[in-house]
C-alpha cells in the first residue's frame, strides 16, 4: 500500500473498524446496492484496491455486519437473569429488545432492509439466528400460555407480531423528542401484556 494510500493510524486494529463503520453508514443511508467498494474506501480515505487488505467483498462485509448485530443480540440476551414468571420474563423481554435495538438503528435497518441481498448460504446463517432470538419470545409465551397467564391461540404468529411491532420503534423514535427511552419502555411493556393477557 502507498504512503498517499494509508491514512494516518491506518493499521488493520484501526482500519478494519473504519471500513465497517463507513460500510453501515454508507448502506444504511444510500442501500447495499447503491453503495460501491470505491465508495466505502474513499469513506475511509484508502484506494479501492486497498480495501480488499481487509475483506474480500462487499456481500462479506454486509455479511458480517448483519451476523455481529445478531451475534450481539443473542449474546446480551442469553446473558441476561432469568426474569421469574411468563409476565416478567416478557416485560423482561421487551425493555430489552427495545433498549439493544434504539442503540443501534442503522444496524436495524441493513439487518431488515437489506436480507434480500444476502447470497443463499448467509441468509441461511442470519435466518438461523433470527431464529434462536424468536425462540426465545416465543419461548416465555409458551410458558405463560400453559400456566393460564397469556391467551395466545398461536405462539409463532404472536412471536412475530411482537418482535415486529417492537422494531418498528426504530423507525421513529428521536433522542430528545416527547418520551424518553423508559417511558417508550413502560408503554410497551403495557400494550403487549395487554395484546397476549388471558
């Protein structure tokens, strides 16, 4: 690589980041399609052919984003206490989803937005984890409708409309704006207690 190449602390601990960071800026705003290798190297001030010093392609690099989000949600998840009851355990449930996920909303957005761009064998990989995180929803409503707490006639369905409803919170929500991040929280917690409340 050339010294007009390499930006000043561009060693791969630095880089590597930057050109991940530019790659999510760069798809969430414009679309993985739109969105060329020439594009995301000048983001980060290296020749396009130096990019490929830290990873093979565009469709890996969107692939890696998509399974680190997924890979972090899971293991935030499962490192949480469990939360007792079906009740608690789904309240649980949802301040976290809506805490991990208001965080990161431009990781939300390529994680939905952009799957229909992933080759076969990494949507397979992200759909299964997609799936361990459904597991674990639909799992608590199990719980609840079989101790008499939910009246849910179909967990899956029910798993889906949840996490759905929950996502969509990223769509908009504002920092600053009328309710903070616990009172969107609280409301939550309360519309879906109500929607599966047997």
């Amino acid at each position: 690589m050339s010294a007009m190449a390499r930006t000043q602390g561009s060693h791969s601990e630095i880089t590597g980041p930057r050109i991940r960071e530019a790659a999510l800026r760069l798809f969430a705003e414009r679309g993985y399609a739109a969105v060329s290798m020439r594009q995301i190297a000048a983001e980060v001030g290296l020749q396009a052919g130096a990019l490929y010093n830290y990873t093979p392609d565009k469709q890996a690099l969107l692939f890696s984003l998509m399974r680190d989000h997924m890979d972090d949600l899971l293991t935030e998840w499962r490192a949480r206490p469990a939360a007792g009851t079906a009740q608690n355990r789904l309240e649980d449930f949802v301040r976290f989803h809506i805490g991990f996920h208001l965080e990161r909303p431009e990781l939300v957005f390529i994680a939905y937005m952009e799957l229909r761009n992933l080759t076969p064998d990494h949507f397979a990989v992200i759909e299964r984890l997609r799936r361990d995180y459904e597991n674990a929803l639909e799992d608590i409503l199990r719980q609840g409708r079989d101790t008499g707490l939910f009246d849910v006639a179909d967990t899956k369905l029910t798993t889906l409309a949840v996490i759905a409803m929950l996502t969509g919170i990223t769509t908009w929500y504002r920092p600053g704006g009328r309710l903070g991040v616990s009172q969107v929280q609280d409301l939550y917690c309360d519309m879906v207690r109500k929607a599966v409340a047997a």
